[in-house]
C-alpha cells in the first residue's frame, strides 16, 4: 500500500474534501473520516511520523472542540435536548456541529498527509498530469514552504523561552503584539531566501529549454488505475444522488 | 564548588525506544569553566537543550541547584541560564540587532530605562557593532548575526551560560574577546558551559574538559 503512487493519492485526497464540503451529512462525514484515517495509516509506516501526527491532532482538538460547541449552541432550529437560560442545544445544532468538526478533522488529517511528501514526488505526479512545469514548481514550493515555516517560528518561539518570556504569562492583549513581533522576521527572512533560491535558479538554467527530463518516473501500477478509476466512479455517483435528490 | 547541573542515574531519548544518555552521570559547577566534547551527532545540542528546559521528558535524575528540573517552571530556569543555540539565528528573534536586544531587556513587559540603553550600548561597543545596529537580519552575515548573540548574552551577565560552539565561525579577534569575557566571568565566580566538537583548544581557561561517549559521558 506504501507504494500507492502521489497522483492516486492526490485524487483521493481531492475527491474525499470535495465530498466532504458538498454533503451536509453525519453519515458520510463519518465515512469519510474513516476512509482518512485508513489512507493515513496504510500510507505512512514509520512510528515516528505517527506519532508527530498525533501530536499534531492533539494541539489542534481544543480548536475543534471549540468549533463543535459553537455550533452546538448557535443552532437554534430543530428538536430541543437540553436547554437552560438561553442555552440551548438542539438535534441539529448538535448534527451540524459534529459535521464541521468531523469536516475540520478531515482536512488536518489530509493537510498531515500531503506535508509528508517529498517535494520531489509532487514535481513528478504534476508533470504525468501535463502542468506547465512554472506552475507545479510554484504548487510544491508552497507546499514545502509550510514546514519550513513552522520550524522556524518554533525556533523564535524557543529563543523567547530562552530570555524568559513565556507566552501564557504574558497579559492576553500583550499576546498579539509579541506573535506579530516573531512573524514579521520570520517571513522576511524566508523572502529573502527565496530570493537566493531565484538565482540559484536562474544559475542553473531554470526555464533555458522548454522540456525538463527527470531523473525518476512516477509509474501507475493496476493497482494505482484501479483505484483512481474506482474512486472516480464512486464520486460521480454520489454527485448523481445527490442532484436527484435535489 | 556547588554545581549548577547534577545527573545521575540520567537517560533521555527522542524516541521510546532509542536512547542518546543511558545513565549518565555528571556535574557541572557553577562557577568554573566546563568544556564538554564529542563528535557529530553524539548528543551535544541535545544536552544543551535539556539544560535550558527547552526539551523536558528524561529519566532518573537531573538537578538544576537542588532542584527537579521538572518542577522548575520555563521561567525559573530562564532566571538561572542562558543558552547559546548553536543554530544562529534561532537566536534571534527581531528584525535588527538593537531590537533584539531590547526584546531581551524588555521582556514585552517594562520600557528600558537609562540604566538599559547605557548597558546596551556597552555590549554594541565591545563586539563592534555600531555599524550595523539597524540593519535587517537577513542582511548580515554570519559572524555578524553571532556578535549579537554575544552581545545578548553580555545583557545576561549573573546567569550561568551554556554556549553550543560558541566559537565556530567567529575570527581570531571575537574569539579572544569572548575568551576573556569567559576569564572575567570566572574571576566574579560566574561559570560558562562550552560545548564543541573540536579537541585543540586554547585550555588555559578552561577547569574541567568532558567527552561524550556510548551514551555516557567521561572526564578527560
Ligand atoms: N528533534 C529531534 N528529533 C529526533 N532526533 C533528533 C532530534 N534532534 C536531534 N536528533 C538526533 O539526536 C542525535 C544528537 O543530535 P545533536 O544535535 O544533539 O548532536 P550534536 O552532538 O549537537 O551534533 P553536532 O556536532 O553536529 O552539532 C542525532 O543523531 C540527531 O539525529
Ligand atoms: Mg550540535
């Protein structure tokens, strides 16, 4: 299953959030977290990369948590459970807010998915799919970008620690102030080695001719075509239901 | 001689199953000058880290002057050290080195008072520094990021220092001129941790010289 090629994963990954924002569903957001969690695990082995995962997840649950409750509360439609004052918590409330956290969920758990990568992959499946190559190298940079980033803030966040600053002292208003501090040199600082990446570039002849050749190929195995034809099957059919029903 | 850092009975390791310290042993005064060695990789940074409460989750002891080191909150043991990371510009965390140090001085909580800028001021001085006081970060070079670094750690005269190379990439007259803070320090019983891969050394100053070693460490 390790061996699943990037393109099959990729549309995946597209079809399970589009089904996941297009339905309005307990049922199948259920599902498709479950198909998540199944890609997830059968994709990354290694124990370490899970672990970062779970970790990740846990920093991210009190944001879902809070989703979840706010739509609880503010729906004020359907049957009542449970009320008190003007709190009220109502079948849909509670239906609606396990969708939009169940729908966030999906989207850290393919966000996890996608990081863990290697840029190098995603030059390739863009390249099988006939990108203009300035467009796919734009893609995956950004895609790369994103870890980058986040180890260079918690670099700065560490560097606060050091001089004894710590943030859940801090006065809450205060808060904003430091994080804007922090942001402002981190991305100035990763601008501008984009900028020696722009030469390097340029040095080494990015765009002279017109065809790029690559070292490795990215081949689709029966596996790979039977899945994607599947998975496109299934889409198109639920899209179909979905309209009829309408 | 009190020390600053106990271990015993110490293990610590990024994944459960691996360990980089397997019942290490040691202590580090707090007023002499220590000098730990190993090669690449064998766990330096690491220690570094662990003494300055940025990675937590050992096993077995670890003192900080008698106390837990997990019972100690991020601030206690700010009070108490100061790290120098190896990795240079996770030092900084400003756009300028003038607004990097006064985000030492001032903590996002006070305003520098005279006292302050004069403090400042001095420590600019010594590393020679004027020049580029209000440049960008990402324009300075290397040595250059590192004299503000040092210049920081002059702001933080009482603490104990732990530096992670310290000296690489720095020329022979920062190298003396850090030599000699070093030496002041100690004569005022203020103790440094310095920690390097390299072997040749200038040693006059230095009191005790360890070696990382399988998982443990030893005195030289
Ligand atoms: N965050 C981390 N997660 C997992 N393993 C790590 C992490 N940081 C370091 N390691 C591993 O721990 C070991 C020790 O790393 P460390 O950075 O402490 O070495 P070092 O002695 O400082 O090396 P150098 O001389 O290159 O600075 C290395 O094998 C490294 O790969
Ligand atoms: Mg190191």
């Amino acid at each position: 299953m390790n061996r699943l090629n990037l393109r099959t994963i990729l549309i995946l990954v597209i079809l399970v959030t589009s089904l996941s924002v297009i339905y309005q569903n307990l049922r199948i957001q259920l599902i498709l977290t479950g198909f998540t969690l199944f890609l997830l695990f059968s994709f990354r082995i290694s124990k370490h990369k899970l672990h970062r995962l779970g970790h990740r997840l846990l920093s991210l649950f009190k944001l879902v948590l809070t989703i979840l409750i706010l739509q609880i509360l503010f729906r004020r439609s359907g049957e009542i459970i449970w009320e008190y004052s003007f709190l009220m918590v109502t079948t849909e409330g509670l239906n609606y807010g396990l969708i939009a956290s169940l729908r966030f969920l999906i989207i850290i758990l393919v966000a996890g998915l996608l990081f863990d990568i290697p840029y190098y992959d995603y030059l390739l499946a863009f390249r099988s799919w006939k990108f203009p190559f300035e467009i796919s190298f734009l893609v995956a940079t950004i895609i790369h970008f994103v870890p980058i980033f986040n180890t260079q803030f918690k670099s700065s966040m560490e560097a606060l620690q050091i001089r004894g600053i710590i943030m859940q002292n801090l006065p809450l208003l205060k808060r904003p102030v430091v994080y804007l501090n922090l942001l402002l040199p981190v991305l100035a600082r990763a601008i501008s080695e984009i900028k020696f990446r722009a030469i390097s570039l340029e040095l080494r002849g990015f765009r002279l001719y017109k065809d790029k050749t690559y070292l490795h190929e990215q081949k689709l195995s029966r596996l790979d075509l039977i899945i994607q034809f599947i998975a496109l099957i299934f889409f198109l059919l639920l899209n179909l239901i979905k309209i009829i029903q309408l | 001689m009190d020390p600053i850092f106990t271990f015993s009975d110490f293990s610590f390791g990024y994944l459960k199953h691996e360990l980089l310290f397997h019942d290490l042993e040691l202590k580090v005064n707090s007023n002499s000058v220590t000098l730990i060695q190993g090669d690449n990789g064998s766990g330096k940074t690491t220690l570094c880290n662990l003494m300055s409460g940025l990675l937590t989750r050992h096993k077995g002891q670890f003192l900080l002057e008698n106390h837990n080191m997990d019972k100690l909150s991020k601030k206690d043991i700010s009070e108490k050290v100061v790290l120098l990371k190896q990795n240079i510009l996770g030092n900084i965390v400003a756009a300028t080195p003038e607004e990097d140090l006064i985000i030492w001085q001032e903590k996002f909580r006070r305003k520098c008072s005279e006292d302050d800028n004069e403090k400042r001021m001095k420590a600019f001085q010594l590393y020679n520094m004027e020049e580029f006081l209000l440049k960008p970060v990402w324009e300075l070079s290397h040595g250059q990021i590192k004299r503000i670094t040092l210049a920081a750690l002059l702001l933080n005269s009482k603490k104990f220092w732990i530096l992670d190379e310290p000296f690489s990439g720095l020329d022979s007259k920062l190298i003396s001129i850090l030599e000699n803070t070093i030496k002041d320090r100690k004569n005022k019983n203020f103790g440094t941790l310095i920690v390097s891969h390299r072997s040749e050394f200038h040693t006059d100053f230095i009191d005790e010289i360890y070696r990382i070693e399988n998982q443990g460490i030893l005195k030289v």
